[in-house]
C-alpha cells in the first residue's frame, strides 16, 4: 500500500462579466507548500482573489483528506 502524498494547490480567480467569482486558470499544484505559497502570495497582486491549500491524498484509491488553507487573499468560493 502505498503512503499518502501532500496536495499542493493554488488558485486564482476574478469576477466575470456578470460580477460572480470565475477561476483566473486551472488550478496549479506545488512540490512544496513554500513555492505554493510564494506563487499565491505574486498572483494575489494581479487577481480578484488567491486562495492556496493543501491536502493528503491517496489518489490512487480515490481518499483525500481535508484542505487546509495556506494562503488566502480577496475574494474566493467556500471550499467544499
């Protein structure tokens, strides 16, 4: 079996023509949560909204545990 990986993930969102949160891209996964976190905190100056988490997981087996949030700025959705 194998052992849990760590999720790192950021992403960026502005609001679209009707005023409602809308992804800036596609969420961006990190090696570590120091570069996600560096990214996150660049792209806070250039978007709406900045939130980077980060997760274990198991995503072989389809088990991810709960997000933890490392960065947050502006506006951005409830994390489900």
């Amino acid at each position: 079996m194998s052992s849990p990986t760590k999720l790192v993930v950021v992403m960026a969102f502005d609001l679209d023509d009707n005023g409602e949160l809308a992804p800036a891209f596609d969420a961006v996964q990190f090696d570590s949560e120091e570069r996600a976190l560096r990214s996150a905190r660049d792209l806070s100056r250039k978007h709406h909204g900045v939130i980077a988490w980060s997760r274990e997981a198991e995503p072989n087996i389809g088990e991810y545990g709960p997000p933890t949030t490392i960065f947050q700025s502006g506006e951005v959705p409830d994390m489900d």
